[in-house]
C-alpha cells in the first residue's frame, strides 16, 4: 500500500485527480446524511430565480397583463343592491387571519433556480449523490459478476467455459436497449414492484445485468493466459486448492485490468443513467439526478435559462474526467510490468 500510494504521489494529475474525486465522494456523503441539500426540493426563491453573479433580472410573472391578478385582501366593486355586501369586509378579515404567510422568496439564488424556484446548486449535489451511486453500486455489482464468471470460464475451461461462453452469447446477441426494456417490465411487474419500483436498485439491476459482458471477456482471457504459468504451476505443486490460484495468486495479477475496466463501467453506467433519467425511465420522478436536471433544461433553454444545464454538466463533466485520470494513475501504479 504504501509503495502504491508513493508510486501515485508522483504522479501530479493522478494526485489532483484523487483530491477531486475524494471531494465528490464527501459532498455526496454529507448529502446522503442530510447536512447539504436536505431541502433540495423546497421552493426557495422565485420561478427562474437568476443566479446571484447575474444580479436581479425580471421574471415570468411581471408579463401578465394588468388587472390579471389583485392584491390579496381587497374587494371586487359591489353594487349597492348586492345584500351581502356589508359581510365581504368581515369574511376578507377572517379568511386573511386564518391565511399562513408563505416565506419570502429570494430574486436570486447562487447558481439560479428552476421553474419552481428550488435551488440548482442543491439540485446538483443532490443529483450528484444520485448520479454517483447509481453509476458506482452497478459498476461493482457488473465487475463482480463478470470477474467471477470470468475466472471460472478461463481457470476451468472445458464444459464449464463452454456454457459460461452460451451465456455471454446470449447477453451480447441481444440489442442493449431492448434488454433494459424487457428487465425493467420484469421488475416493475407483480411482487418485485414493491422492491424496486419504488428506488433506484432497479436501475442499479439492471445496469449490473446487462454490463458484465465485457469485463467476463476481459478476466476469462487474463485466466486462460495466466493458468500456466509458472507461479501458478508451482502453486499448484505446493498443494494450493483452485481457488487459491484463482483469488490468491491470479486475481492480484490481473488486478490492474479489472480496476481499468470498473473505470470505464463507473463512466458508462453514469452516462446510461443520464440518458434513462433524461427519457424518464431511471430514477423515480421524487428524486434527482443529473438526467433529471438535463431533462428540465431542454425546456428552460427556448425561454433563455441556461444555469440548470451549466449546473448538471459542469459537476457531471468534473467528476468524470477525475475519475477517468485516476483510474490511468492507479493502473500504472499497479501494473506489475511498470514495478
């Protein structure tokens, strides 16, 4: 570890990159725990409040025509035949005791609002955590399964390689978008709805199931070319189980090929969960992520607002290329060929 972490110090991008990461990963924690952008959804300023470097700016409501609303509490001018005229001073009174004031709402708020008035630099982290998690849990959840089918495929060979092979077959021979369709009728449909409808563990699902594939074609090649080796032959001479070979003395070598590829599933499976939640077939319509945000903005840019779509990509365009340049620092700093 240490020699890991000495080998990573030199590198100057790498060192940046994991200080940014690590910061995302902080910001999405306290967000999680409800110590930032816990009211993500309130209705904080006004609609397309302009972010605060803009200054106050007019907004949507100052078009209406005149006369189109009146000023809470007054009258309608009442002919004197009206007989309940004399009641609607004492009924205005009442109904105005009884009103609960809503908070002031601010012009401008630091990145700008939405068409609801909800802060877009809450929106951000918030989509952030969302973003970040989906993306991470299904990346580990693809790695798992397509390192252990892998292993076993490449280790084994035989008739064990031949149906781990049919399964890969069947996976990749079917079209990526129809599978997301057909998981996501499966999971919402009968008794699995009630698990997963009603979260994100169905996009983590099915992202996981569908992105295995290409780290099982990475692993059972390193396998099948590591198998005979001479330190594992010698291992086996020494009595190692199979198992043993394949986790104690494989896996470490071909480590630096399965962290390159969970790099590249962390940023495509973000990427996936942009573009489902930017359709409305991700995340629940109760939460937030960065598909969510980019789907708003399409409509707030033919009116001229801008800053939720900034909003979105500046933090998603950030985190990915960070991850992206540390994933490159920490392969080479375990590629045992670079020792």
């Amino acid at each position: 570890m240490e020699t890991l972490w000495s080998r990573l110090r030199q590198d100057r991008i790498g060192t940046i990159s994991l200080g940014i990461v690590l910061a995302y990963l902080a910001l999405i924690l306290a967000a999680a725990l409800g110590l930032v952008s816990a009211g993500w959804n309130r209705e904080v300023g006004l609609p397309y409040a302009t972010p605060s470097l803009l200054g106050v700016q007019p907004s949507l409501e100052a078009a209406l025509p005149a006369g189109a609303a009146r000023p809470r509490g007054t009258s309608p001018d009442l002919s004197a035949v009206d007989p309940l005229a004399p009641k609607y001073a004492e009924w205005a009174r009442r109904t105005a005791e009884l009103e609960v004031s809503e908070p002031e709402r601010s012009a401008t708020l630091p990145w700008g609002g939405d068409r609801w008035g909800r802060d877009v630099l809450d929106k951000a982290v918030k989509g952030s955590q969302v973003s970040i998690a989906v993306g991470v849990a299904a990346a580990l959840f693809a790695t798992l399964i397509g390192t252990l089918l892998g292993a076993f495929a490449g280790f084994y060979g035989g008739k064990t390689n031949d149906f781990l092979e049919w399964l890969y077959n069947v996976f990749t021979s079917v079209p990526g978008i129809l599978l997301v369709f057909a998981l996501a009728a499966v999971l919402r449909s009968g008794g699995l709805s009630k698990v997963f409808a009603s979260g994100i563990w169905m996009v983590v699902i099915i992202l996981a199931v569908t992105g295995w594939t290409g780290m099982y074609r990475l692993v059972r090649a390193e396998y099948m070319k590591h198998r005979s080796r001479e330190y594992v032959l010698a291992a086996q001479a020494i009595g190692a189980s199979a198992g043993s070979r394949m986790f104690v003395h494989i896996l470490p070598n071909v480590g630096h090929v399965i962290l390159v590829q969970l790099s590249l599933l962390v940023v495509a499976f973000i990427k996936v969960e942009v573009i489902l939640s930017f359709l409305g077939l991700g995340v629940p319509v109760d939460m937030v992520s960065w598909g969510t945000m980019l789907s708003e903005a399409q409509t707030e840019l033919v009116i001229g607002k801008w800053w939720q779509l900034a909003a979105a990509t500046v933090f998603m365009a950030v985190f990915l290329t960070a991850f992206s340049m540390l994933t490159d620092s920490l392969r080479d700093a375990l590629d045992p060929k670079l020792r």
